[in-house]
C-alpha cells in the first residue's frame, strides 16, 4: 500500500518583500547613525556630589585627556606642548571662548592642573566636567 502522494509540490520563497524590509531597515540605520556623535572620545569622568550647570557660552572648545595621558582638543589629537598654542589661535578667533576640561578620573592631579594653567596664561575661562555621582542607599 503506497500512502505517499505521488504529485510533488513545489517549493517557493516570494522574496519581493525582503528588499523592501531591507530598504526600510537601511534608511532605518542611516537615520540613527546620523544622530549619535561621531569621534567622541571615551572617558570615565571624576564624580562630584553636586554639579553645577552653565548657559551656552558662544563658543566652546572641549579639551579631553586620557588615561594614557593623550591630549585632544575638539576631538583633534594634539602634543602637550602644542596645547597652548592652539589655545591662544582659538582665542584670538573668539575673545568669548570657554574650554571644557574632559579628563579620565584615574590620571594624576598634576596632568590636570597643567592644562588649567596652560588655560590660566591664555586667559581662557575653563570648566572641569564632571559626571553626577550616584547616591548610595
């Protein structure tokens, strides 16, 4: 006794839907890409119990150090020695220039103070960033 079918279906995939899902991913990414900010350098910042916020200043530059002592302004790796002389180009552009000072929590207190005295013979108002520290319970 033969159960089995003799007449064999065909096995097809539409895949006209695929590319469409595709397309709409693909834009999907593009538009998220755009939105997160490119080159940001990774820091782990000091922690403070209160942190006090600052309006906008007109112009602002970021100065980032890293643990392994890498000098960065506005995402531009640049030698300690030269810091000051792209301060004194950024001033001279704009008088009302502010510097955010990025530094990873584990390098030495001196490294940090030489930027902010590089910052204090420019006459550059500069800023610490801080991260908020979280509550213990």
């Amino acid at each position: 006794m033969n159960l089995r079918n003799s007449r064999k279906h065909p096995f097809e995939i539409f895949s006209n839907s695929f590319s469409d899902i595709m397309f709409f991913l693909m834009l999907f990414f593009l538009i998220a890409s755009t939105m997160i900010t490119p080159g940001t350098i990774k820091l782990i910042l000091p922690q403070a119990n209160q942190t006090q916020s600052m309006n906008k200043p007109p112009k602002e530059i970021a100065i980032s150090v890293t643990k392994d002592l890498k000098y960065y302004i506005n995402n531009k790796q640049v030698q300690f020695l030269d810091i000051e002389a792209a301060l004194r180009k950024e001033k001279r552009e704009n008088s009302e220039v502010h510097a955010i000072v990025r530094c990873d929590n584990t390098i030495a207190v001196q490294s940090l103070v030489d930027v902010l005295q590089i910052g204090s013979k420019v006459e550059m108002k500069m800023v610490l960033a801080t991260s908020r520290k979280e509550k213990a319970n």
